[in-house]
C-alpha cells in the first residue's frame, strides 16, 4: 500500500498492525493533511452486518467530536476493502512510556489519569461505551494532552462476536468480570478497565496476572487484586480505595461514571497533600524527556509544595510585644515632659510662676526677701522692678522647673 493512492488518500507509510487490521500514515490530498488510515482485515470488511455497524458507529464518534478522542474524518470503501481515516496524533502511548520510564508516582500518575476520565466522560455520556480501554490506546501528545484511541471499535466487535484464531476482542487483562461471563455491559464496564490502567500506571504491574488465559478469566471473576504494598509501591490509603472500588466484582459496587471517579480521585489526592489534578490547560509536555513522565526524579519534580505564608502578626512572639510595650511608654513619657515643659515655660504674667499641682505663686511671697534684694543702685522707678530683682526672679522660675521635671521623670520612672 506504501505509495498508492484510493480515493483522496496517498499511503505515506505503515505504522502498525493490530486487531481490527493495518494502519498507515497518509496526505488528504484534498486539504493537504496527514491523517491516520486503519484499513479494515478482510474477515471484517466481508461481513456486511458489522461493516454497517461500523458505519452506524463512525458516524455517532464523528458527530461526538470530543477534544480527548481521536476524531475520525471518514469512513469509506474501496473495492473490497473497507478503511477509516482518522486524526493522526503525535505523541507516545501510555503503554510505551510506562515501558520506558516505569511506573509513575501518585503524585504525577493520579492527576494525569484524571484526564483520561475528563476525555472518556463525554463519550459516556451520549451512550457510547469504548470496551477496549487499555495503555495502548490512550496517547499522550505532543501538546500536553490526552487522546483516547479507537473509541466504539471495541463494542461494534464484541457485538458481532468477531474473534481470530488465537485472539479474543478486547484485551483479557483489562476486560470486566460480567463481560468474561456474557453479561450486557455499560459504563461500569469502562470503569473497570479505567480501574486496571491506573493500577498499572502506579505499579507497572497488572491486579490480575496469568500466562493461562483460563487461570486469567477466573482471577478477573474471583481473585481480589494485591496491594500496592506487595510491590514496595507507596500509595495513599484514598487513593488505593478508589482503584479497589473501580475493580469491585460486581458493577454495582463501582463508581457509576467517570465523573464520580474522578471527584472520588480529587479528594483522595487533596487528602494526601498532593498537588491538585491536572487540567488539559496545566498539563506538562510530554516531549521533555521520559524522566518527565515516571520514576522518583518525575515524583520530585512534579510534587511542589507552595510555601506556608503567615501574615506580620503571625511571626512576632512574645518579647516582640514587650519590647513595643516599653517603646509606647517611653514615647508618651517623652510627650508628657514637652508637654509640662512648655506648659511651665510659658509666657505668664511676671512675679507668676506655674505649678503643675495646681494655682498660680507669686514669686515675691517673702517681703523681706524682696526688701533686701534692693539696693542704692537699682534703678526702679514707678514700682517696676530692679535688675537685681529680675534676676533673682529668673533664678528663682530655672529652680522652680528643674524641680517640675524632676517630679515629672520620677513619675515616670514610677510608672
């Protein structure tokens, strides 16, 4: 196929094999865009029942139009041969990293897995159940985001019971209890499988492991998955509930939609003091290196803890409030000796000095005293005083408020 061209499409080159048939790289001509070509194995495309349901199946995806699914563009025949024509995304699968970089921690493993159940919950939503959800088919972009491949395929399959010789539909690992039984399946079923991807992202390792495909089937209807712990992987307590709770045997017992699970993952995480779960608008490219994506250096890069903020009353103690107690009383100290000192110093009528008990002296209270401060050569004329008797009077107020100030700084110090 590599080089032809059918209908508007030119095959660029092969990019895999799986299940449902050969998918190749190619040019839409027509708009020039690379898209993904999946070209349908002969044993499906020569039945005409499932390639209408297929066709039935395309067009419900393509009027979905999820931005966490990969769009289909087209679904058309040509000769015998029948082919889908897809979004072709750039990226690595779940399956390689977790291959390359090994298990993630639940810091960084708990939020993008929450992502997942942001793409698969619209889908949920109008009725269409994806039952093959496994690493392989999740892709991890370029751009930081999740794609989820290969949407309804599964359940157009399983519904025709379409098998190949050594194969089953679906992968047995991540498939649920009733759906090994024969039972009808909805959304819990997904929820299942969803439960199994992130026990494997955070360990590696699978809750149902079995080289017998009939010693797997029994395990998945009877077995209980082992805990984290036995595989020295460190989880918290929420955490490990939810993944318990989405593999419970009975679909009652699990979470009833994406969105639930999700909410249930929110709080375990917020519980255990890690980040909050990613958005598609936070979420880190994943083309930064595999380091980015699991192990320990992953784990400490991704948990960033902000730090603690307290206010400016929050960080003084006690001898910072002792110390501001001793700086108000010395200031209001100061302002009460300015303010006595000016009260005292004052202009006031002369012979009148100011007594902070209270009342007004006369500062001439001993007549003797006054008498004989006049002497032959002071030059008072019309009862105005002498010199010698002004700077008797000065002297006598400097005395009288140093002595006020005395008082005021004992007061003080008493205080």
């Amino acid at each position: 196929m590599i080089g032809q061209v059918v209908g508007q499409y030119r095959f660029v080159e092969k990019l895999g094999e799986g299940g449902m048939g050969t998918v190749y790289k190619g040019i839409d001509m027509m708009v020039e865009r690379e898209v993904a070509i999946k070209m349908l194995r002969p044993e499906i495309a020569h039945q005409p029942e499932l390639v209408d349901r297929f066709r039935a199946e395309a067009i419900t995806l393509a009027k979905l139009n999820s931005p966490g699914i990969a769009t289909l563009y087209n679904f058309f025949r040509e000769g015998e041969d029948y082919f889908m024509v897809m979004e072709l995304l750039a990226g690595r699968t779940l399956e390689h990293v977790l291959k390359q970089s090994g298990p993630m921690s639940w810091e960084r493993g708990v939020p993008l897995f929450c992502q997942i159940l942001e793409s698969i919950e619209p889908a949920h939503r109008a009725g269409i159940l994806h039952r093959d959800i496994k690493p392989a088919n999740i892709m991890l972009t370029e751009r930081g985001t999740v794609k989820v491949m290969d949407f309804g395929i599964a359940r157009v399959l399983g519904a025709a019971r379409v098998t190949r010789v050594g194969s089953v539909i679906g992968t047995l690992e991540y498939i649920p209890p009733e759906r090994i039984l024969g039972s009808e399946a909805d959304v819990r079923a997904d929820i299942y499988s969803l439960g199994v991807v992130l026990y494997e992202m955070l360990s590696c390792r699978l809750p149902f492991e079995s080289p017998n495909q009939f010693e797997m089937m029994r395990r998945q209807i009877d077995a209980a998955p082992k805990p984290f712990a036995n595989y020295g992987v460190n989880v918290p307590t929420g955490i490990e509930r939810v993944v318990l709770k989405s593999l419970a045997k009975r679909p009652q017992d699990r979470y009833a939609a994406c969105s639930e699970m999700e909410a249930a993952l929110r709080d375990a995480l917020e519980a255990a003091g890690g980040q909050r779960a990613m958005t598609p608008n936070t979420a880190p490219s994943w083309n930064r290196g595999l380091g980015d994506l699991g192990g320990e250096d992953a784990s400490r890069s991704a948990a960033t803890v902000a730090p603690v903020r307290r206010s400016v009353f929050g960080r003084l103690g006690w001898k910072h409030y002792i110390a501001a107690a001793f700086l108000a009383l010395a200031l209001g100290g100061g302002a009460m000796f300015i303010f006595y000192s000016a009260w005292g110093g004052g202009s006031r009528p002369s012979g009148v000095s100011g007594d902070p008990r209270g009342g007004a002296r006369v500062a001439q209270s001993n007549p003797a005293a006054s008498a004989s401060q006049v002497g032959p050569d002071s030059h008072a004329t019309d009862g105005s005083l002498t010199d010698a008797d002004a700077k008797a009077r000065e002297k006598a107020q400097a005395a009288d408020q140093q002595r006020r100030r005395e008082e005021s700084l004992k007061a003080l110090d008493e205080n």
